[in-house]
C-alpha cells in the first residue's frame, strides 16, 4: 500500500468564541489533513515537534489512536508544545495567536524510507522558515530522488507577510519540489499581491506544471499544463472553518491513492480525473467546517475506508 508522510508544526488548538473557551483540539495545518487520511485507514507517517510536556502527550496519544506512525516526531525535553488561541468571529473564521517554546536545535530526525508513488504532504511556514530549512529541505529533496508525490499548501498568512521578499527563493524552491501546488486566494495576495489565477500560474508554471486555487464558496480553479477547469463549492453555514483548507488537501491526497494516480499518469490528468479529485477535496473540507474538530469525523471517515 502507498504511504503518506507529512512534514509541517504540530500545535494545541484552544477554540474561543464571544470571548469564552469552546474547544482545545491538537492542530496544525499538515497535521489536520494526516489525521484525517490516518482515520480513513491510510498509511501516514508524521514528521513534527512537540515539547515534552502533558500537551505533547495529549498530542502523541491522539495521533497513535488515529493511526498516525509518531517514530519521527522530535520531543524537546524541558520544553512546552506551541499552543494557539484561535477567536472565531461570527462567520466562524479565526484569528490566532501563538504561544512557542522552541530550543535553539530542531528537528533532529533520520529520513523514514520512501518509495516511489508514495505522497509527502508539506507546506505553511515551516516549509518557509529559515530556522528549519537544513532539515526540510534535504528531506523534501530525499522524497522527490525516490520518486515520490509531492504536495504543496502555500497556506502563507498575513503574519509572516512583511517575510514574503526574503523568502522568494524559499518559495521557488517549493514550487520546484512540488508536483501539485495549492493556495488559496488570500495566501497568493500574500505571495503575489494578487490573486488572478492565470497571472498566479504564469509564476509558479515555470517550477510546477499544476496549480489548484480554492477560493472559499466562489470555487476552485485548477491549472494544468495550461488547461483551465472551475469547479463549483458546496454552499453550508460553518460551525469553525480552521482546518477547510487542510481537509481539502487530504481529499485530494486520498484521491490519488483511490484513483490510482502514479508518477507515470500524473502528466496525462483529464478534467473528468479532477473532478472526481476536487470533489473528494470539497467533501473533506466541508466536512471539517461541520464541527469544532480540525478534521473530518470517524463516521464520515467510515465511508471512504480504503480497503487494505
């Protein structure tokens, strides 16, 4: 069976709304997709950090109960797991703010093996941060050499924007590992200072040949090898909208694995195979915005069991 890994933060969701505590659920915007894939029966494989504190435990039992592999995950002792403060307004979209405790090495890990087809999940800033880039970097590298898939969210928020200059090669470096690259239309303002698809994928074409932009309930665009194809989103009243986007990403991920999409079709993809690739994206991410979790629940999870 193929396996999916991820790279990305791992972080403790404190829910608030009207000022008062709803919800604390473990996040982080690779990790959502990952327990979302690890609950439908996919092999997932996380690389992280956490501190070594109960929050870290909290996190590491929650990710072996949803069938995610932790033996890669790097556990700072004498230091707290990052927390987040998440303030959903009343369209029940959040504002953050985080609490880190980071030791000055990070991310000591040896490369778990990865074969040809399997899928690596990165993206956000830590894809991005100078800090980690000596050990994300030669990874993602190690990945692409064995043949694997790999997949890119942008997912680049206005807090890191004063960044985006320093970072371009960072970003370029992405594009150039990625085999599918997706933003939404508020992380592309951020990189580009625009958010028109053609003018987005004329940049981001020159590394990577697909481009998925999702914007919210006015759809998704996909850009592939040049063709252009828009989809419709499914209109629904959110209960939290954290975790939509990286939902949407674990759609597509199980879409590859339950389409049969290899290194050796991913050229020749027909509007009929994303459609069935968007969809899956639309049903995982609308799911996630039913409830205060991160991820989509066991009982949708249930329905698209993978047949080991």
């Amino acid at each position: 069976m193929r396996k999916v890994f991820g790279i990305g933060e791992t972080i403790y969701d404190i829910l608030f709304r009207n000022g008062k505590p709803v919800d604390a659920v473990p996040g982080g915007s690779v990790f959502n997709g990952l327990i979302s894939l690890g609950r439908i029966g996919l092999d997932c494989t996380f690389i992280t950090e956490v501190g070594s504190d109960q929050v870290g435990n909290i996190i590491l039992d929650f990710m072996h109960e949803n069938g995610i592999n932790s033996d890669y995950v790097s556990c700072y002792e004498g230091k707290k797991t990052a927390i987040s403060l998440a303030y959903l307004n009343e369209h029940n979209d959040a504002k953050y703010s985080f609490y880190k405790d980071y030791p000055n090495n990070r991310l000591d890990f040896t490369f778990p093996e990865i074969k040809q087809n399997d899928i690596v999940a990165f993206g956000a800033y830590f894809a991005l941060n100078p800090v980690l880039k000596s050990k994300v970097h030669p990874f993602l590298e190690y990945a692409k050499k064995q043949g694997a898939i790999l997949y890119y969210d942008l997912n680049f928020r206005d807090n890191h924007a004063h960044e985006v200059d320093s970072l371009k090669e960072t970003f370029r470096e992405n594009f150039a590992l990625a085999d599918i690259v997706r933003g939404s239309h508020e992380d592309f303002i951020n990189v580009f200072g625009f958010d028109d698809c053609q003018k987005i994928y004329l940049e981001t074409s020159k590394y990577c040949p697909r481009l998925i932009c999702t914007r919210g309930k006015e759809g998704v665009t996909v850009i592939d090898y040049g063709q252009e194809y828009k989809f419709c989103s499914r209109p629904i009243t959110p209960v939290s909208t954290i975790g939509a986007g990286d939902n949407f990403n674990a759609g597509i991920i199980y879409g590859l694995v339950a389409e049969n999409i290899f290194q050796n079709n991913l050229d020749n993809l027909t509007k009929d195979n994303w459609n069935r690739l968007i969809g899956y994206g639309i049903e995982f991410g609308t799911e996630a915005c039913m409830s205060t979790e991160n991820y989509v629940s066991k009982d949708f999870a249930d329905k698209y069991k993978i047949n080991l």
